[in-house]
C-alpha cells in the first residue's frame, strides 16, 4: 500500500489537543490562519506521498556513492530534492527577510514528518539545512547572513553539521579540530569529522558546512570551541560558487540502513572558514542548531513510525491466516490486533509531544514569555526520545505484524527499522536525552515539569463528570508522575542519571494519556479516537508505574554489580 501522509492528523492535532489556536493567535503568526495551515498541510503530504515516496526503495537498494571525491546520489533523488526546495519547504519557518516564509514551527515540524515518512534518506539533507539557518539566523554576522541565508533557503545550497570526531562524541567537548586567525577576518580549518550526514550531494551548487573547531586559546572542553562557516566552493566576490575549499570527502560509511544519506569522513586541511558567533562561543551556537534538530530527529522516528504502521495495516488487512475472531484476516486475531491497535495508539502519542513542544517553540518566539521557553525546553528531550523510540518499536512491530514476509527485505518492512534505527543515536543519544531531562531540565527544581503536571492534573478533573473512565486513572498517573518528579529532584546527580531513561518514558506515558484524553474529549469515547484513547489508558499508561519504580532505584545496585561481575 502507498504511504499517506497524515495530514488529517496533524490538521486534527493542532485544533483540538496542542492548543495551536494560541499559536495563531500571536501577532508573529496572525497569517498561520486555519485555511491556509490546512491548504499548506494537503500541499506537503501530497508532494510526500506523490513526489518523495516512490524514491524510498531507491534509497535502500543504491545507496549514495563515493566517485573520485565526488559524491553520487540515489536515483531519483536530486528529482525529489528539487520538488521539495522548489515547493518552498526548506524555508517554511526561516525569516522573510531572506526569503523564508516565516511560518510557525509546529508546521514545519508536520511537514517534515510527512516528507520524512515518505522517504527519510532523503529528509534528512533539507533537516540539516533547516537547523542551519536557525542557527545562523541566531547567531552569525550581517554579512554571512545575507550571503548564505538566501541560498540555503531556496535550497540552491545545503547545509550541514560538523561536530563529530573519532574521539568526541556524546563527549563533543574533546574535539580537537583547530581554528587559526588569517588575519583577514578567516579562519584556517583542519582537522577530521566523522559520520557527517549529506557532506557532499550531486544535486546542489555547494555545500555549507557548520563546523566546530578549537581557536588556539580555547579552553579544553565545551567552553574552548568555536563555530565556523565552511563553504564546499568559496563564494566570489558576486556570491557565486568560486574555489574550490581545502576540504575533501574521504570515505562514505557502510551502514546497517538510511543508505541513500551520504554519511561522510571529512578532511579539513587549512580550509577557509568564517566565525559564526563569539569566539568560544560555538557550543551555545550550535546548541541552536542542536535543538532544532532534536524535535526534527524526533519527528524522524514518528515518521518512520507512521509509514511502518500503515504498511503493517495493509498487509493485515490482506493476508489470510488460521480461523479469525472476527473477518477473514490476521487482523480479526486478537494478537494482532492489539499489535495494530498499539502502535497507532504510541505513533498518535509521539505526534502530539513533537507538536506540543513545536507549538510551545512557536509560543517562545512569539511572545518571549520565560514559561514557553521552560516548556518547549522540557519537551524537547522527551520529543526527540520517545519520537525515535516509538519509531523503533512500531518498525519492529511492523515485522511482527507480517511474520516471515517481514524478514523478508521485498515488503519493505525490515527497511524502516534499518532506517529508524540511528535516529535514536544521532543528535545525541538517547540516554543523554535523558539525562538532559532530568539534570539541565530540572535545573529550575522541577518548575517547569510540575507547570506541565498541573496543567493535565486540572484537565483530567475538568473531564472527571463526562469521561471518568478515562480521566480518572489520568489524574492517577500525573500525581505517581509528580512524586517521581519530587523524588528525583532531590536526588545526587548520578542517581539521577541511572533512572533518567525510565523516567524520560514514564514522562511520556502520561502525556500520552493527557492527549488521548483531550482526542477523546474532543471526537467522543464513541469514536476511533475515543476507542484508541481507551485502549492506550487500559494498556499503555500502566507501564508508568513500573518505569516509576525504576525511575527511583538510584545508582548503587548498578555500581554493587562490578565490572568483573558482567565479564564473569
Ligand atoms: C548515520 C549517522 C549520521 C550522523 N550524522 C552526524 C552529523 O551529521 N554530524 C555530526 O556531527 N555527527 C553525526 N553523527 C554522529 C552522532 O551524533 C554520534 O554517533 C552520537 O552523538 C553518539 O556518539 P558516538 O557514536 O561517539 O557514541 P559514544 O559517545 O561513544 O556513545 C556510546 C554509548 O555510550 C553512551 N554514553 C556516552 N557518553 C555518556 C555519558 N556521559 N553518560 C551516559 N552514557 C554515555 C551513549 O549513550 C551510547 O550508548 C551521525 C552518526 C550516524 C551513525
């Protein structure tokens, strides 16, 4: 069955659970009229499901290739590429002034996650440009900004990431890529990246590298690094394309999927870069960058997750197997159907966070007010990880739901999980999304988080009259939530961490239930939406108390079992 982009979902989402009316009501997104979100939704899943997803399988079976120096993309897609930056849909959120359309970010974010599920190899390049542009919107002179802005806006350039190295990893803090001053406003570059994703493509004018690089008197760690413009061709005097910079591709990575993204070894040899931001101040810089792309990464794993799902959905619905409870297919199987019945219910889950945190995004820029960038900081972790997450689980689901046809490489169902799978390693880990969440996160003694408990605890009592069935073991949850939350806070930082990636899901948990609540508040418990909500709170939301008990557990029974107990 072809992917279907959800654009009815996202339409669904943002008028009755995210409380995007809020958004759309702000001065910076008056245009963000209903009519127009919905026409721009239709536009983007029809380019998804017509332009991009045909070129998923391309992808997989000819990956990207490394040609003397060159990179060669998959077939199809500097056709897919074009339609996507020609559609204006690298620049939906990016600044007017240059070219952009200024829209909010929660529609960017629906979008991605459409174009994402129709062919994520392929997302990921204008991902990276987009995160870009915010940063240098942020953080990079008036020059740079008129001279790239416009280019990676259009998309006639792309844009890349460059913090990885063999010995820095989570660890960005110990790269040792160097920066020297030329003394004529550049800055020489050299040192070595690695899994650089879209380093080189065929079907750009050049390639704009952000890279991280250490001036000689930067301190070691994150405080000592500096971020750099690193164009692929120097730009002339006229902004054209010119030389040829001192950098090179020098190998594309064999990867288990996501094989139509070029993830490259670069070499940077004295190459010529200019500073964006501070000198040492590259890590706030990139940060922006980061954060972007945390909520994207997420929205890659919701992604996968959705076109995983329907693919498993249509097969269930044709193959014929043993005498069903009910119809003729697998999907009368009460075993297969909870699967189904699961995964739409988590994928429905990790749509509403991503939107949630989109949309208080949207709310930080429009009104400054301290308590949206509290909550999308609160959210954003929990985005990028229950997102990637979710679009693991439902991808190996997936192949549970087609038995033997699953292992089988043809249906395209062992692609997703391929695909998905790195999504919970790249932009940072997701154990140290975790620990984001419950160290940098908690800073503020859990303000933010109780903020966001309180306001589901009042919900659930307001919906206790009309739904108790459901609004009930809601309020339950959030209280168990609250004194995880209680718990944790008071707690030595690396006991924290040990129950960081429990706590992280069982957070989750409950806003899963909170939205599934506001849907079926909103369609009626007679309704699929109703019906859905009532299985993932009989279901789904019971694993908070388990993840609250490991949540709670501290670090000591993890360091009582010694390293030479795991070798034994
Ligand atoms: C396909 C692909 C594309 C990528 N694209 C890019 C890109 O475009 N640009 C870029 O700069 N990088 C990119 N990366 C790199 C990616 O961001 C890193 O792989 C990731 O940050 C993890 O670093 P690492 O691989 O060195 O693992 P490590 O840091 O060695 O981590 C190994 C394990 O240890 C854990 N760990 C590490 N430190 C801690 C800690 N302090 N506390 C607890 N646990 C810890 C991790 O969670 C993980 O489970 C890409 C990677 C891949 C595979």
């Amino acid at each position: 069955m072809p992917y279907r982009a959800p654009a009815a979902d996202y339409q669904f989402l943002l008028d009755h659970v995210v409380g995007f009316d809020k958004v759309a009501a702000t001065e910076r997104f008056a245009e963000a009229t209903p009519d127009m979100v919905s026409a721009i939704l239709d536009e983007a899943a029809k380019m998804s499901n017509e332009v991009l997803a045909p070129l998923n399988r391309n992808g997989d079976l000819h990956p990207a290739k490394l040609e003397n120096g060159v990179v060669r993309t998959s077939p199809g897609f500097a056709d897919g590429y074009k339609a996507i930056a020609e559609g204006g849909w690298i620049g939906m959120a990016a600044s007017p002034e240059y070219g952009g359309m200024g829209l909010p970010f929660s529609i960017q974010n629906a979008v991605n996650e459409m174009m994402g599920g129709s062919c994520l190899a392929l997302q990921l390049n204008p991902l990276m440009s987009q995160g870009q542009i915010e940063a240098l919107e942020h953080h990079a002179s008036d020059a740079i900004k008129d001279l790239y802005l416009p280019k990676l806006i259009s998309g006639e350039w792309c844009g890349t990431m460059n913090l990885t190295e063999p010995q820095a990893g989570s660890d960005v803090g110990a790269l040792k890529s160097k920066a020297e001053d030329n003394g004529d406003g550049t800055y020489a570059i050299s040192g070595q990246k690695i899994y650089i994703s879209w380093a080189d493509n065929d079907f750009s004018e050049n390639v704009c590298h952000l890279v991280l690089a250490r001036l000689p008197d930067g301190v070691p760690g994150t405080k000592g690094i500096s971020l750099f413009m690193v164009p692929k061709l120097i730009p002339d005097e006229n902004g054209k394309p010119g030389v040829a910079n001192s950098l090179k591709v020098v190998s594309l990575e064999h990867k288990m999927g996501l094989h139509g993204s070029p993830t490259a070894v670069m070499q940077y040899d004295g190459a010529t870069g200019w500073l964006v931001g501070k000198p040492h101040g590259g890590m706030a810089a990139m940060f922006t960058m980061m954060n972007n792309a945390r909520v994207g990464v997420g929205g890659q794993g919701i992604a996968v997750a959705e076109a995983a799902y329907q693919h498993a959905l249509s097969y269930a619905q044709e193959r014929k197997q043993g005498k069903a409870a009910e119809g003729e297919t697998i999907l009368g199987h009460a075993d297969v159907r909870r699967m189904l019945a699961q995964m739409k219910a988590d994928v429905f889950v990790a749509r509403a966070i991503a939107a949630a945190c989109a949309a208080a995004i949207d709310m930080q820029t429009a009104t400054g007010a301290p308590e949206w960038t509290a909550r999308a900081a609160l959210l954003t972790p929990i985005a990028k990880a229950f997102g990637t997450d979710t679009g693991i689980e439902v991808a190996q689901q997936g192949i549970q739901v087609h038995g033997g046809m699953g292992f089988i490489e043809e249906t395209g169902a062992a692609q997703y999980l391929r695909d998905v799978r790195v999504t919970a390693i790249y932009e940072g880990t997701n154990g140290i999304q975790a620990m984001d969440l419950v160290a940098r996160k908690m800073m503020d003694g859990g303000e933010a988080a109780y903020a966001l408990i309180d306001e589901i605890e009042a919900y659930a009592e307001s919906c206790k009259a009309t739904i108790p069935e459901l609004a009930g073991p809601v309020f339950t949850a959030a209280e168990t939530l609250r004194e995880t939350t209680e718990w944790l806070v008071e707690q030595e930082l690396n006991d924290r961490f040990a129950g960081a990636v429990s706590y992280l899901r069982m957070f989750a948990r409950v806003l899963g239930a909170y939205y599934h609540l506001c849907a079926a508040n909103a369609a009626g418990l007679d309704s699929a939406r109703g019906r859905l909500a009532t299985i993932y709170i009989q279901r789904l939301l019971p694993e908070h108390g388990s993840l609250a008990d490991q949540a709670r557990q501290g670090a000591d029974d993890l360091y009582a079992l010694k390293e030479e107990d795991l070798v034994a």
